[in-house]
C-alpha cells in the first residue's frame, strides 16, 4: 500500500498530478481545488489511497489526512466508486460532507456529477454518525483544526467529565490562538484546552 508520497511535481492538470519520487513518476488523481494549488517544480506532499482493480492500479491523491480518510468512507458508500468519491471531493469540503450528513440533506451530493439521487441518499444514510464537522473559529483563527483531531480533542474532555456543550465551545475558541503545530495534534490541542477549562470534574469532585 502507498499510503504517501513526498517528491516534486512533474504535470498538473484539472484533477491530476504526477509526482517524482526518487526518480519515479507517479500519477495521481487529486481533488480539483487542490490541483489548482500545485505547481510544476514545486515540492509536494500527498496522502494517498491505492485503489486496486482488477485492470489498474488507480493512485488518489489529498493534501489532509481527512480528505483521506473522507474518501475512504465514500468509497464504503454502494455505488460510490473512486471518481465519484473524488467528485465529491472536488465539490465540497471535509466540512460541508460532514455538515450535509448531520443535516441528512442529500442536495450538495445530488449537485456533483456522477453522483445521482438515489446513490446521494445512500450517501447520507450511510455515513451517518461517521463524520464530524470541525469547531469553526471566528474571524481570522489561521484555519481550523483537522475534523479528526478536533473531533478527538472533544471527546477526550467529554470523558474528563465536561459536557460536550462545555468542550466543543472550548476546542472553538482554542483554534483561534493556537498555532498551526498545536492544531496539528490531539495531544498539542488538547494542553490547550486543558490549560484553559482547568482541573476537570471528576478531579474537582473527587470522582
């Protein structure tokens, strides 16, 4: 399995690229917002997912792990097949995806080529409880974390004995003065949360 590749860009073009790794070209398909990022000679790092076929070996390419991870959950949709999931993935957000489901609105799928009603609906249905939005932060916080990393940073102060109301606002106003390294670990973030909520419940109370 090729779960990565660091190497320079040799092509670009709508959705693809090909990578030089130690004098090896390989050939990826990328989300379309992310293409339009790369440039040739430039360095790039990818997380990548190899889709065996019984005819080709097909090499998907996302600048986060979430992406990753996202594309994987598509794929375990019925009839989602690796261009449709990457449809997706040029379309909308990690976020809007999780968003869309948590709404069960099918529409944003319904609106990306390939994808038709029955297979959007099967989208929501399907994914449910599998995704999860970021906390977003307000005005210009420099990004919010990862959806996975945030995601585990609510959770782990739930099971300190927060409320999840309490630890998702906490992780939401967190983003805003973290750095781009401590929103890149749940352990980094989660310092953050703990210096500022204090002791937890079950620590105060003697739980």
């Amino acid at each position: 399995m090729i779960s990565s590749l660091r190497g320079s860009v040799l092509h670009v073009d709508a959705e693809s690229a090909i990578v030089e790794v130690g004098g090896v070209g390989f050939a990826v398909a990328v989300p379309a917002p992310l293409a339009r990022t790369l440039r040739v000679g430039d360095e790039a790092f990818l997380h990548t997912n190899l889709v065996v076929r019984d005819d080709a070996l097909s090499l998907f390419g996302f600048a986060e792990r979430g992406e990753l991870e996202t594309f994987a959950l598509l794929l375990s949709v019925s009839g989602v097949g690796p261009k449709s999931a990457l449809g997706v993935l040029s379309a909308l957000s990690v976020d809007q995806i999780a968003d869309a489901v948590a709404a069960e609105d099918d529409a944003p799928f319904r609106r990306v080529s390939g994808i038709g009603p029955k297979t959007a609906k099967l989208i929501v249905v399907q994914l449910a409880g599998k995704l999860h939005a970021a906390p977003r932060g307000g005005g210009d916080a420099g990004g919010a974390a990862p959806t996975a990393i945030a995601a585990q940073v609510v959770a782990a102060l739930v099971a300190l004995g927060w409320s999840e109301r309490v630890s998702t606002e906490t992780v939401h106003e967190i983003l805003g003065g973290a750095s781009a390294a401590e929103r890149a670990t749940v352990p980094a973030l989660l310092k953050l949360a703990l210096a500022q909520l204090g002791p937890s419940r079950t620590e105060r109370t003697g739980v």
